[in-house]
C-alpha cells in the first residue's frame, strides 16, 4: 500500500530504481540475488503488534507523557554475539531507564542499538593502505575488517549471517526480560564505586537511594517482586542502511494493511542517507513501522520539511522520531530554526537528542606502548553539554525534548574521557576496542543518566 495515494507506487523494491547511497557493490548479481531470497524466506525478527505497540508509545512520548532512551553500540559485530556483552548492554541500559524514571516522573520506553546494527556508513568507498585500495569496512553484515582483498568483498550472505546473530541476540534479550532481570530493580546491586569520584556524589547517592525506596514501596503495595508485577519492553533499533537487507524482511501479515519492516522495531535513516528523492527516503516512507531521522548542521529547515512529507505524509502520530547530532558546539545554532520548522509546518514528531555524533574527535596518544596512535574519542562533558543544551532549548522553543540516543557499552571500555573518574587521553588505550565511534562505558553511561535525572528532576 502506498502510504501516501498522491506519490507514485510503493513498492518494498521500489528504491532500487532511484540512486542509493552507501551500498556495497556486491561483485556477484546472482549470488546476491541468492542471498536474498534466503532472507526473504526465513522468519521475522520481530511481530507488527509489537511495532505497533511502540509505535503508540512513541506517539504518548510525543504528547510529553513518556522519554524515549535508545542506545547501545556503534556497531555490533559477528563476534561479540556473547552473552556477557549482551547482558551488560541490557542491564546498563535498564538501570538508565529506571534512573531517567525517577528523573523525569514518566515511563521510559527502551530501544536498544542492537539485534541488527551490523551496517555502517562510511566517508570513502575505498580504503588505501601502502599504495594498495580495498573497498572500505561496511560493518559485519558487508564484509570483514581485515585489509585483505577476501575479508574486505562484500559478501551478501554475511545478510544471512546477520539475520541470525540477530536472532540469537534477540532471543538471549527476550529471556533475560522475561525471567533474569531481579536484581538489576535494586540499585544496591549496581555497580556504583565511581559515585565517590564525582564531585556530585551526595546527589546521586540520594536519587539511587530515592530509586531504591520507590521500587521498595511499589514491592510492598503489589506484595510481589517489580520484575513479576509487569515485563519490562525492550525494543530493537539499528540504522536501515543496507537497503537488500531491509527489504528483503519487509512483509505483510494477515489482516493488516501495509508492509512492514520486521527486521527490527525501530529503524532509523542515517544523516548521510536522508536526502529526499533518494533511494532511503522512498523505502522508508512505504513501510508502517515508526522512523527514526538523524538531523544535524547540513540539514536546512526546508530539507527537514520536505523529508517530513515524503516519510509521514498524513502526520500520523507515533511515526517519526528526530534524532538531532549537532555537537556541543553547534546546538545552539542548529536547532532552534529545525524545531521552528516543524512548528510552522504543524508536523508531529519526537524530538531526541544524540549528544554523540556531533562530538567526536581525533587524539593523538601522548606516550605509553602505544604513543603516536590516532584514536576517536568522545569528552564526557561535551556530550554532556550538548545534551543540556538541548533540553534548554526544546524549553525556550515551546517544544518537548522526549528522548536520548547513546552510544555505550555495558563493559569496562575506555573509549570516551572525563566522567567522574576522570580517564584522560593518556588512559584511552588500557581497554579502546571500538572498531568505529568511542562508546561511554558503564560508569560513564550510568553517570550521564544520572546527570539527566538531576536535570529533568528540576
Ligand atoms: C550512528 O548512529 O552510528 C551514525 C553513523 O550516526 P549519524 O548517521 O548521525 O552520523
Ligand atoms: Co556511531
């Protein structure tokens, strides 16, 4: 069904006819077409009630009665499919919530970078190293990073792969939510060293130990455990990047209108992807699940407006979520003419801030084994401040600022500084392991959550 009777026919292919950004060239058309049709035949990751249960979620989100928290990593890989970065993944993004519960006094919706964020957008096709070129690094679902001519073919079947790890990632979440969650309600089970550290630490003593008391009281009221009074909702969210990939699990289902994208709940067009009359804007705005639109400093007001129409023509609520990354030092700038042009235009959104992908820098390590590398990394106080910001602005504008996106890990990483323990660049190679953007690790996310609480509790 075409979501909009005036644009010309949908169709889950349709893209293919209109230039698309960031694809790998697969060098084999009957391999990839084999691949494809594998995909197309195996089960869905996820149901349309489910989506359409989000869906709604995000559509009270926008009326201000709940905050959406999105996060995880970068990129997931092939081989950290384990159970102990995936619960950690998930713990750390539960007791986000809670924290952001208590913060802002409204139900959380949870939505996981995970269980399909394989793809990755890159600035060149190709990588040359000592005079040799190689098409670049996509992500697992593409290709490996290794810089061999095999590891870097792009190799549709790795869709298949990434189907499957998507699977068994989604089904260890699945139980985990269902059953193995308890202890992760009680803050006194947290990991909460680095508190001393901070200069705050009195503060998030006392929001932890407020958060502690109210789970206490509702345990009391219900007489059962808060994991048994009601199942905790996580959704999935990775960026639709490999087109073959999405619409090749894009279905329709018994007695409902419309296709839908059942590779995750949430799919988000990426910012070097948004461009109308392009290949990921006519996919994304066919099918019925909610989407997510990264917007930063290239995108102008009258873009925004346009890709509004296209993606969600009958401003039907719930459907859209606007994640701006401007950086710290673009914020103040950037957004209010967004926010005053979706104000003009009268369009329903969700408006989140991803503080992350507008702050990224380059260092140089200083000294150690490893002197003279050149890493990403990421401050904690400008992602910080670009997320102050943010809230002072959607405030000033009359706007609802309903959300955050992070990138972070459940684990010990040392990816991004500062936080109260203070890691400084010279620390950044102890535990570095993102093979793309610099995560905030436990303590760091953990904090940021708090900071967010403090602010939202005001
Ligand atoms: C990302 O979210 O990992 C990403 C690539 O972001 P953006 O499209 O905003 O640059
Ligand atoms: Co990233």
């Amino acid at each position: 069904m075409p979501n909009h009777p005036t644009q010309p026919e949908w169709s889950p292919d349709s893209w293919r006819a209109l230039k698309a950004a960031q694809q790998p060239a697969y060098p084999d058309p009957a391999e990839l077409e084999a691949a494809v049709t594998e995909l197309a035949s195996l089960p869905p990751l996820v149901t349309s009630w489910e989506v359409e249960s989000l869906m709604q979620q995000i559509a009270e989100a926008q009326e201000g009665k709940r905050f959406l928290l999105q996060g995880g990593d970068c990129a997931e890989t092939f081989d950290e499919c384990r159970s102990p970065s995936i619960a950690s993944k998930l713990k750390i993004l539960l007791q986000m919530s809670l924290v952001l519960t208590h913060g802002s006094g409204k139900p959380v919706i949870r939505a996981g970078r995970f269980a399909g964020q394989y793809a990755k957008p890159r600035s060149e096709d190709t990588e040359t190293r000592d005079g040799a070129s190689l098409p670049a690094y996509r992500g697992d679902i593409v290709n490996a990073p290794d810089f061999t001519p095999q590891a870097r073919r792009p190799d549709p079947w790795r869709m298949v792969q990434a189907h499957a790890r998507s699977a068994i990632t989604l089904n260890f979440i699945r139980s985990l939510v269902d059953g193995g969650f308890a202890d992760l309600h009680h803050p006194e089970y947290w990991d909460l060293d680095f508190v001393q550290h901070s200069p705050l630490r009195d503060e998030y003593r006392r929001i932890t130990r407020e958060i502690g008391q109210s789970l206490r009281f509702m345990e009391t009221l219900a007489g059962a455990p808060v994991h048994e009074m009601r199942r905790v909702d996580f959704f999935t969210s990775h960026e639709g990047l490999l087109l073959p990939s999405e619409s090749a699990q894009t279905r329709r289902v018994p007695h409902k209108p419309g296709w839908w994208d059942l590779s995750t709940h949430l799919p988000w067009i990426g910012y070097r992807t948004a461009v109308p009359g392009e290949a990921h804007v006519e996919f994304f705005r066919g099918i019925r699940n909610p989407v997510g639109l990264k917007v930063g400093p290239g995108t102008t007001p009258q873009r925004l407006v346009e890709l509004l129409a296209a993606l969600n023509p009958s401003d039907e609520p719930g459907k859209i979520v606007l994640i701006h990354r401007f950086g710290a030092h673009e914020i103040a700038k950037g957004l209010p003419p967004l926010i005053a042009a979706v104000q003009a235009a009268r369009r329903r959104v969700l408006w989140i801030c991803d503080p992350m992908h507008g702050n990224t820098d380059r260092v140089t390590i200083p000294s150690g084994p490893q002197a003279g590398t050149q890493v990403k990394t990421r401050k904690f106080d400008h992602i910080l401040a670009e997320v102050e910001q943010a809230f002072e602005i959607h405030g000033m504008k009359d706007s609802v600022m309903g959300g955050v996106h992070f990138e972070l890990t459940g684990e010990e990483v040392t990816e991004c500084t500062g936080g109260a323990r203070g890691l400084s660049d010279e620390g950044l190679m102890a535990a570095y392991r993102s093979r793309v953007d610099p995560r905030l690790n436990y303590e760091q996310a953990l904090e940021m959550a708090l900071r967010i609480a403090r602010r939202l509790g005001r």
